[in-house]
C-alpha cells in the first residue's frame, strides 16, 4: 500500500474512532449528570462552559508542537478522549464529572485541530472536499453505532452507567493502541510553523469561520431546546433526531463533498446560506411539531457544507500555515460558544423568535461575506471584490 493511501486510511480511521466515545458521552450525558451525579440547571450550565474552554484554547496546539510530532499529538488527543470516557462512569459527583469532562474536552478538541491540519496537510487541492465529505459519512456510521449500542446497553440489557462509559472508552483506548502500532509516523509534507500565525491575507477565512461558530451555537444550544420546550419532544424524540440527522450525513456527505469540489467553495457557501436564512426564519414562526423536525434535520444537514471554508483555506494558504492555522481557527470558532449561549440565553427568556431571527441575520452576513471568495482561489486569489479583481493582502 502506497504512503498516500496509508495517510488516508489513518485519517478514516481516526474519524471513525472519534465518535465511538465522543457520541456515547453526549447520549448519556443528561440522564448521568441528573441521575447520578444530581445535576440541576446551575451545574450543567457551569460544565458546559468549561467543556468548551479547550476549544477556546486550541491555538495552544501549535505550541505542543515544538515538542511532539503532529501525528502522535493526534493519536495522544484520541487516547485522552477516549481515557476521559472511560473514567467518567467511576466518579458519579459533581467535582468528578467537571474533571472527567474536561479531560475529554481536551482530548476531543485538541484531536480535532490537528486531525483538521493534517487533512489539509496531506491531501491533494483537488481530492479534500470529497474526502471531507467522506470523512463526514464515516463518522455518521460511527455515530448511529455508538447510540445504537447505548440505547441496547441501557434499555435493554439494562447496564448501569459505569459499565457503559467504560465500554465505550475502552473501546476507544484499544482503537488508540492499534493505530499507535499498525501505523507509522509520517513525515510532513511541509515543515509546520511551529507559532502562532495570523495573516491580514485570510481576514476572511477568520471571518468566515467566526461566523460559522456562532450559527453552530444557536443550532446546539436553542434549536434543540426550542424542539422540547415548545413542541415537547421527548429525550428519546431528540435521540432519534440526531440518528436521522447522522443517517443522512452517512448518505450524503461524501457526495456534498465531491459536489463542492466541483461547483467551487463561492457557489455552495451560497447555497449553504440562503438555505440557513430561511431555516433560522423558520424556527422564529413555525408552530407545527413535524415541521420543525424537518427544519432540525435540514439544518444539521447544512453542516456538511462546512468543507467549502476549510477548502477555501487550504487553497489559498501557505503549505507551512496548515498547523498554527488550525489551531487559531478553532479558538476563533469557540469564540461565539463562549459569549452567545449567555447573551442569547437572555433574549431567549424575551423572545424565543427573537434568537432565530438574529440566525437569520447572521447566515444572511455570511452570504454577503462568501460573496468575496474568488472563482478560483489560489495563493495570492484570496478575495474577491465587486470588480472582479482578487486583492492579495500579506
């Protein structure tokens, strides 16, 4: 098997292991946290912030770096995901579940840095939306396995919390030692820079992603509490939502990636956004139960256009910015996960519309802002502006 071929599969396989014990903590995270750990409203408020503290941070990655090779950091994030799974089950208090979190949380988002640089790193310009998009279909198998095998260790062999955790992030560390032996380290394509980038030339990619953590935010945190408190769907409701959501990522991610490699990164994000306009104006009026079911799936279904800002940067980037660059990225990203669920949360209390009217207008931003993305991006082609000229800013 050739060196690209291997890089490849590794990359599959460390998108296929991820979820494992990433998607069975988030299925039994309520039902723990209240059960066993006794979680009221002021808990989970506070856990939620600190689950997202190392993502805010991500940009430390390129400091880990200096010291530990891209793909090992990779591999040792994996294995404190799936560690912080494991252990979760053993510590059934407050202080333990904070701890086992944030452990997992390091794990989850420091593997999905640099598993981001090192798609970009290794794959050809022309192969990287399809292969994300492939990448997005085998981590929704992952997924609907992992629930799959949570609802029968629950429901039906009826195992307590402690054994299913440790299932799942046994799993997960065993995957971690196969891939830590079957694999070998392989070398860069471009040596990395080994410190924090931030270039005037990918404004807009800041920009873009920026953006596109803050409409994540309103989807995880208030499109799916609108589904309960409004419309009163159940935990196993919401469950199956997200199995529908993940079924149709494992159908029609792969081919959402080859067709934005072949319409162009402008062409989909515009798609993306309209769409997302009227999704986020649908929440703020619908009143019919099935329809919003429909509006949720539809929504999801649009993260799979996420690819096109990632191909975007990997176009018009310096092969050595691929590292630092991840890392900056994510800590922009988490920036609005940070500051909206808190602010929203109050104009929630005011108008729950009021939250999906303010989607609609952020989407509505990010068509504007997709507008400058050239035809065809390359380095020095990083905007486009309304003369049709592309303005290269160093």
């Amino acid at each position: 098997m050739n060196d690209q071929k291997l890089r490849e599969n590794f990359l599959l396989l460390v998108a296929f292991v991820m979820p494992i014990a990433f998607s069975s903590w988030l299925a039994l995270l309520n039902n723990f946290a209240i059960d066993a750990a006794g979680f009221t409203g002021r808990e989970i408020g506070i856990l939620q912030s600190l689950r997202e503290v190392p993502g805010f941070l991500s940009f430390a990655a390129v400091f880990v770096l200096l010291f530990l090779h891209e793909q090992r950091f990779a591999v040792i994030s994996l294995l404190l995901l799936g560690l912080g799974v494991f252990l979760t089950g053993f510590f059934p208090s407050v202080l333990g579940l904070y701890v086992t979190t944030v452990i997992m949380s390091i794990g989850f988002h420091y593997f999905e840095t640099i598993n981001q640089s090192l798609t970009l790193q290794w794959l050809p310009k022309e192969h990287t939306a399809e292969f994300m998009g492939r990448v997005l279909s085998v981590k929704a198998v992952a997924a609907i396995l992992s629930f799959g095998g949570v609802w029968l260790a629950i429901d039906y062999f009826e195992l307590a919390y402690v054994y299913v955790y440790a299932i799942f992030g046994g799993l997960t560390l065993v995957a971690v030692v196969y891939m830590a032996l079957r694999y070998p380290l392989f070398a860069a394509k471009a040596p990395q820079q080994k410190k924090l980038i931030l270039r005037k030339r990918y404004w807009l990619f800041y920009w873009l992603t920026f953006l596109s953590g803050a409409r994540r935010q309103i989807f995880v945190v208030f499109a799916g509490f609108l589904m309960v408190e409004k419309f009163g769907y159940s935990a196993g409701q919401i469950a199956l939502l997200l199995l529908i959501n993940h079924f149709f990522n494992m159908l029609f991610a792969k081919k959402i990636g080859a067709w934005i490699g072949h319409i162009g990164e402008r062409k989909a994000l515009t798609i993306e956004y309209i769409g997302l306009v009227l999704v986020f104006a649908g929440y703020a009026i619908v009143e019919n139960a099935w329809a919003a079911a429909g509006l949720y799936v539809v929504d999801h279904l649009f993260f799979a256009f996420a690819i096109a800002i990632k191909t975007y940067f990997q176009k018009i980037a310096d092969p050595g910015d691929m590292a630092s660059t991840a890392g900056v990225s994510f800590t922009i990203n988490h920036i609005a996960a940070v500051v909206l669920p808190v602010v929203l949360g109050l104009v929630w209390l005011v108008s729950p519309a009021a939250v999906f009217y303010l989607g609609a207008v952020i989407a509505a931003l990010s068509l504007a802002s997709s507008q400058l993305i050239p035809s065809v991006p390359a380095p020095g082609e990083h905007v486009r502006w309304q003369s049709g000229k592309s303005v290269n800013v160093t």
